[in-house]
C-alpha cells in the first residue's frame, strides 16, 4: 500500500534516526525523503512526509517537532 502524502517536515541529517525512533515508538506513518543531491541549499535535510490523519495523530506528530507540517507539494 502506498502512503499517502500529505504534510512534511524537514530535518537536518543528525536528527533523522531520533526522529525515526520516536516516531516508530508511537507507531506512526511516515516516509523519509532523502534530499536533492543536486540541490547545494539543503542538501543534508531530510524530509519526514506524513499522510493525513486525526487530530489527535497529528498533535503529537506537531509536538514532537515542535511546529505545524508543511503543506505535501501536489
């Protein structure tokens, strides 16, 4: 089944695998975007895409990092 893609955050490098533990934790969907390797501005910034889902989900996916989700490009 394929995720859905909804909302993002972007994540410097370092932080990816204490993202991934924590959202694993709370047995959350996600997928990780690796960046553009082209691109020179963000290139160690990952992207966490999320799918849509309840409010409830989705408060703790925004406490935990601290900030709303971006909008997915369509």
């Amino acid at each position: 089944m394929k995720l859905s893609k909804s909302f993002y955050y972007t994540v410097d490098q370092s932080m990816v695998d204490e993202y991934k533990k924590m959202l694993d934790l709370m047995k959350i969907p996600y997928v990780i975007e690796a960046p553009v390797a082209l691109l020179a501005s963000g290139a160690n910034e990952y992207s966490f895409v999320f799918p849509d889902m309840p409010g409830k989900l989705y408060a703790m996916v925004r406490k935990l990092f601290q900030a709303d989700g971006k909008p997915y490009p369509q």
